[in-house]
C-alpha cells in the first residue's frame, strides 16, 4: 500500500503533451508521441528527467541494465536518449 502512495505522485504528475507514464507493479513504462528528431529527444529527456528527481527524492534506484527503449517509426535508427 505504501508503494501505490508513493508511485500515485509521480504517475499525477502533469507531463508534456504526448507524453503518458504507466505503471504496473514496480515497472514504469513511457509513451512518447513526437515526431523525430530533436523534439522527440527534448521531450523524451524531460521526461527522464523529471522520473529521475522524483526517484532521487524517493531514494529510488532505476535498473538501467534492465531498461530499454523501443522505437516505432519508419527509420532505422532514432535520437538516443541518455
């Protein structure tokens, strides 16, 4: 229960426009909307961002080994995201 008190703040947190957190559990899922380029990178670093402060402020640790991205567009490759 406690959990669910702690993730309810950052899952009501106002986002960017095409920007959606979901969770379940323990695991967060991002969906970004956004055309490519830099205005997919911006946002998807603001979002990072702001999921990180609120994980630093929670002494919180984010598993990067077992995070991913997935890309849905008709290029090859997108922006990476750090």
């Amino acid at each position: 229960m406690f959990w669910n008190l702690v993730a309810n703040e950052i899952i009501s947190e106002e986002w960017q426009p095409n920007v959606h957190l979901q969770a379940f559990a323990d695991d967060f899922i991002f969906v970004i909307s956004k055309h490519m380029g830099a205005k997919l990178k911006a946002t998807s670093q603001a979002a990072l961002t702001k999921f990180r402060h609120w994980t630093d402020k929670h002494q919180l640790k984010v598993f990067t080994e077992k995070s991913t991205t997935i890309l849905i567009s008709k290029l090859v490759s997108g922006p990476r995201v750090k």
